[in-house]
C-alpha cells in the first residue's frame, strides 16, 4: 500500500492556529461507516450519538512541557530539546534540533545552568538519549523553563497552556496532547454520564509514534516509535461488561484506540495491563476493541489518517475530508471533530 494515496490537498487557511473560545464549541462531522451518510453538526450533539449501556474510553495523559531551548555548553550555539520518553530516572530519550550539533558527552545547558543535559547515546532521526543534571524537582524545573511542545504547523503562541491538555489530563508523561479530547468540557462530561453512559480512562503517554512523518513509500515498511499505555482492572471489566451486552465502545482519539486495540490483540479481552506498544493500525485491520471513534482531522500521509481509514475506508474519509474543506472545518490539533459512528 502506497503512502501518496492517502494524501489530500488542505488550504492553509484551513488549519486551525488557535483553539476555540469554548471547548465544546466546535464543530462536528458525523460520519457513518455503514451507510458512508455524512451529517454536520456542533460537538455537544455528540451526547445524541450515545446511548445509555455505552461507554466513553479518554486518555488521561497529561502533556509535559517537553520543549526546551538552551546552548551548548562549549560554543554557546542554540539546541532545542524535545522530551519524548523516560528511559530510567533521568535519562531520557530526545528528539534534537539541530542533532548534527549534538554528539555523545555533549553538554547543553537550559536557564542559566539550572538544569544541565548530558548527551549519552544517539540513536537515529535526530533522537539522542540524555541523562539530566539538576538540584531540586524536575517537574517543577520543567514547568519554569520548558513551555508546550506544540507541533509545527501551529505559528501563533498559546495564550494559556491549561488549553493544549484536556480537562481530564491526570498523568504525566506526553510529549503531545491527545487531541481529540480537547473538545469535551466537564459539564458535557457529565451529561454524558447522565444518560447512562459508562466513562472510563486508560493511559497512553503520546511520544514521536504519532507525529512522526512516514518516510516510506510503501506504508508496510513504516515502523512506529513505542509509546507506554496503561489500563486498570476497573476500566477492563467495565469494557469487557459493554461488549457482552452488545453496546458501543467509543475510543476518543487515535491513542484511546490505539492502547484498546494492543489489549485486544495481546488477550483477546480487556485485562488489567500496562507496557509499550508500537502498533501500526492501516487499511486491512481488524478492530477488536472499538466501535466507534471520536477523532480531529489529520494531516495528509500521517499515520493517523491510516487509522481513521482502516476504521471508516480510505475513499470514504477522503471524501469526508473534502467535505469538511468545503465547509470549512478547522483542522488538525485545535481544530474541530469527527465521529465515525458505528
């Protein structure tokens, strides 16, 4: 299968610089994957969508303010660091720009010495592991001098970080936000669960996995980078009880489906579990785990719009796409929504 067919043209102007003034403001794309019927209509109709025995699967994750600019500590030349995984204690895997710039025992230095990096490995595209020095908390550290590590085709800053995490965000430990869930508020959230819907969460700590770009031609050979997941027992029964009576899961976001799927594949059933999952879902799979998924528009020839069209069919979310264009939806990370309804 190639990776140019599943490229589109996207105008500029339609990917969204900055996040609504409402989260639940947004609009929504219904499209549905057995009949292919497109309808349009705003976020918070999604609670007509779900139906009391449901449930709503989140990720919880928490992104990190993982992006640091400091200098080396020889020539004084600017490095950026962004923090994508936790190998053990401080050492951490690192996406570097410009990693030419940067060799083993190589020293970059953030906020006046406050917080010192060490080069100690390099692995391929740019990833180099450092061990961190520092005195004090690290988070705490982090919080001061890292901000957000917003992905690059969003030019204008973010006027307040609480924006780019979820209202649910808990753990620790991304290097981008679980999107998707950015539209819900907790007021909606609780509606939802009036109406007899089960919310649950799992974990998936979003590294390089899910933005790096697919350099291959032929997406059999793209290998995804490994990112940690979590499930509890309680969210394992509770899936595992909506399965049996017949009702929906819906996955919000790619990372939600993603951690479902690698259960589903390792078990056959929901179990209590935790570990590092570098699957790929593309056209051809076999969904074990979700019915249905909220997701935002993704970019052209990302792994991400693979997913959606191994969900949905790849002519029909192209189509869905031009649609949305036409419309003109807001796409990509603070953009609007689409749910591929069962």
């Amino acid at each position: 299968m190639n990776v140019k067919d599943f490229d589109y043209y996207l105008p500029k102007e339609n990917i969204a610089q900055t996040p609504l003034l409402k989260r639940d403001s947004s609009k929504l794309l219904i499209l549905n994957r057995s009949t292919n019927k497109i309808e349009h209509k705003s976020f918070t109709d999604i609670i007509d969508y779900l139906e009391c025995g449901d449930t709503l699967v989140l990720n919880d994750t928490k992104v990190l303010p993982a992006r640091l600019i400091g200098e080396k500590e020889d020539t004084k030349a600017t490095i950026e660091l962004l923090l994508l995984k936790n190998i053990a204690n401080n050492d951490w895997e690192c996406l570097v720009k410009p990693a030419r710039r940067i060799k083993k025992n190589t020293v970059v230095i953030f906020g006046d010495g406050r917080l010192k990096a060490k080069c100690i490995a390099e692995k391929d595209e740019g990833i180099k592991i450092f061990t961190f020095l520092y005195t004090g908390i690290f988070i705490e550290i982090l919080e001061e001098l890292g901000s957000m590590p917003l992905p690059p085709y969003i030019h204008k800053s973010l006027q307040d970080n609480s924006r780019y995490q979820t209202v649910y965000a808990e753990r620790l430990g991304s290097a981008a936000a679980p999107t998707a869930g950015l539209h819900f508020t907790n007021e909606l959230l609780e509606k939802i669960q009036k109406k007899g819907i089960n919310v649950v969460y799992i974990t998936l700590h979003v590294g390089l996995g899910t933005f790096r770009p697919v350099k291959v031609n032929k997406i059999e050979e793209h290998k995804m980078h490994s990112e940690y997941y979590q499930i509890s027992q309680k969210t394992a029964n509770i899936l595992n009880e909506t399965k049996k009576s017949n009702h929906q899961i819906i996955a919000v976001g790619t990372t939600t489906t993603r951690t479902l799927e690698t259960v589903m594949n390792k078990y056959n059933e929901f179990k209590e579990d935790s570990g590092w999952t570098d699957i790929f879902i593309y056209p051809g799979y076999e969904f074990k785990g979700i019915d249905s998924l909220i997701t935002n528009f993704h970019l052209p020839k990302s792994t991400l719009l693979m997913l959606v069209s191994a969900l949905a069919g790849k002519e029909n979310i192209l189509t869905a796409y031009q649609e949305a264009i036409k419309k003109q939806y807001r796409f990509f990370s603070f953009g609007d929504a689409m749910f591929i309804k069962k």
